[in-house]
C-alpha cells in the first residue's frame, strides 16, 4: 500500500475505510452500573470536599485568633481565663502552660455541640490512656526514647485539645 | 456514525424510558467507541472518554432539538470530550514526557492496536504511531472535515498549529509507507 498522502482525500478516503467497532466495549446494565458508580463517587467527593472546607475554614479561624493573640470575650476573661497565660501555639507551649491553661476554661460550655463534645472526650481518651501507657512505662523503667516519644504524643494531644476548648470558649462567648 | 435513530425510539427516550435508551446505546456506542479511539489511540482511555460521553447524551437528551441527527450530536458530545482531554495541562505535560521518551524510538503503542484484518492494519499502525494531537489533528480534516481554522479554534492553537501538525503528520506516514527499512527497524511484533 503506497498511497499518495499529501492531499486531502485520498487520505481521508483510507482512514475513513477504516472498520469500524462491531460491538459497543459493554452493554447498556454494564454502562448504566459505571455511570451509578460514576455518579456516586462524584457525589461523596463533593460532599467531602464541602467538609474538608469547612473544617479548613474552621482551623483557619482558631489559628488566626490564636496568632493574633485576641482576648477572650468580657466573660470569658472575668471567669475562667483570669491567669496570665501567654497565647503561644499550643503545638510549641510547655505541657503545663497548657495543663494550666486547660484548667481555666469553663468546665461546661453554655452552648454543647456534638461534634466537638466528642472531639474533646476523643482527645480526653486518648490523653488518658497515654497517661496509663506513661505509668506504666515508667513502672517498668522503660527506654527513656519511649518515655519520650509517649511525652511527645501526649503534649501533641494536650495542645490539639487546647485549641479545641479554646475554639468552643470563643464560640460560647460570640452567643 | 449516520446509523439513523427512530423518531419514537428518540422520543421515548427523551422521556426517559430506559428500553427506548439501551436501543439508542446499541445503535450508537460502536461509532462513537471507534470515533473516539481514532481520536485519542488508546484502548482503555477511550472506553473512559466512551463513558463519560454516553452519560453527557443521556443528561442532555431532553434538550436535543433535532435540527441534527442524533448521531451527529453525539459525535460533537464525543469530540469536545477528547479535545478536552487532549487540551488539558496534565495530558500536555504527559505527551511531552512521553515524546521525549521515544525521541528516535519506536512508539510503544503500536503493538496495542487491535489486529484488524487486510490491508487497514498498516495505516492502523501508522495511525498509532502519531503524537496523540497530530492524530486528532489529521483524523478533524481528514475525515471529519473541519478546516485549520476550526481545528485551531478547537485546540485554542494558532491556524499554523493545525497546518504544522497536520504536515508533519503526513511526512511520518509517509515515511511509514515508503521506506520499508525504517519500518522494519521499528516493528516489534
């Protein structure tokens, strides 16, 4: 086959001789189950990124507040937050700055919200168990590396619970 | 991709009755499947750009004003979705990769063209050993009959664009036709 290629039709004349598919690659159930799953896949990572973004704006929101070191609204500061504590990021604040700080939210927030009630009984877990895994350890005489890795998490989760209080104390005092 | 569509069958559809739309998938996937393989070569990528395109008929069914055939709506759904394949960034970025890669090698594709009986298996082969553009390109005016112009319109590229492609398109085929020893140096089958 030596076909003459340069102009337009003899060509297009052999491509468009070309054979065709015979059969479609699966039938319609087949293309109507990968468009369902199509679909469905879509939906949820809409839905997950709508959350996603919510959830960033609100990190967003407690950071700011946090580096802009903004005072705690007139009843926070005439009740709870009454002791000098430096608005440090709490990844970076010393465990009992934190302790301390922690100490001084209200004990129950006037207003609870699911979520972030269960946020911080998780955290409160998981703080706890560490501290039996701390006890444990130190019973034990374990590796100081152990030790400290186990330090680590717990200043970690101490300092993620910081934010999420502190979050939820703005939030009651904007009511 | 003329395969004509009954005006009840079409209506039925448009109203959602799913027998109505399986009629219309048989009648129509096929051209639309070898339609969108011309376009962009490879097997599975255009079974994805087949899906995506089926689901846009379906969606859209009830605002088909029948000034064209059905076929030839389809047809226009299936090549906006493989220009808009070939016009993304990520897919530009990977041609580059992949055509610096084969810089005086053998395009790996070759050998995953079905293996068509009679003499349409060489320009299968030829066909595939394109750049994906340049493919789109010589199969938009050659068979589809659009001008540079259009096809410039369409990849959003200057009118020597689609006149550079296309002629360098056709040097590489021909250099598969002629030259036997270039061929044989390149198959791998």
């Amino acid at each position: 086959m030596h076909p003459d290629l340069a102009p337009r039709g003899p060509l297009g004349r052999l491509l468009r001789a070309l054979p065709e598919e015979a059969q479609p690659p699966y039938d319609f159930h087949e293309f109507r189950r990968r468009a369902a799953a199509q679909m469905e896949t879509a939906h949820s990572s809409r839905k997950g990124h709508l959350l996603a973004t919510a959830a960033s704006i609100a990190v967003l929101a407690v950071v700011l507040l946090l580096r802009l070191g903004l005072s705690p609204s007139p009843r926070i500061a005439s009740g709870a937050l009454t002791a000098p504590v430096v608005v440090t990021p709490a990844g970076s604040a010393r465990p009992e700055v934190m302790e301390r700080w922690l100490a001084g939210f209200p004990e129950d927030p006037a207003l609870v919200r699911v979520g972030t009630r269960a946020a911080v009984t998780g955290l409160e877990d998981r703080i706890a168990q560490l501290d039996d895994l701390l006890s444990a350890a130190r019973l034990e005489r374990a590796q100081r590396a152990r030790l400290d890795a186990l330090q680590q998490e717990r200043t970690r989760l101490l300092g993620a619970l910081v934010q999420v209080r502190y979050a939820e104390t703005l939030a009651d005092a904007a009511q | 991709m003329d395969t004509a569509v009954p005006d009840e069958v079409l209506a039925r559809a448009c109203l959602g009755d799913e027998t109505a739309r399986e009629a219309i998938y048989r009648t129509l996937a096929p051209a639309t499947l070898t339609f969108i393989r011309r376009m962009v070569g490879q097997r599975a990528l255009a079974e994805d750009i087949f899906q995506d395109t089926m689901m846009a008929l379906y969606e859209r069914l009830p605002q088909f004003r029948r000034e064209a055939p059905l076929g030839a709506w389809l047809r226009q759904i299936a090549l906006n979705r493989c220009l808009m394949y070939l016009r993304s960034p990520w897919q530009r970025a990977r041609m580059r990769l992949e055509s610096s890669e084969l810089a005086g090698g053998c395009a790996p594709n070759m050998l995953a063209v079905p293996g068509y009986r009679g003499e349409s298996i060489d320009l299968e082969r030829a066909l595939a050993t394109l750049a994906p553009t340049a493919r789109a390109v010589v199969w938009m005016f050659e068979v589809e009959g659009y001008s540079h112009e259009e096809i410039a319109r369409a990849f959003g590229r200057s009118v020597s664009f689609s006149k550079s492609q296309l002629a360098r398109a056709h040097a590489r085929l021909r250099a598969w036709f002629e030259p036997q020893e270039i061929r044989q140096s390149c198959t791998l089958i």
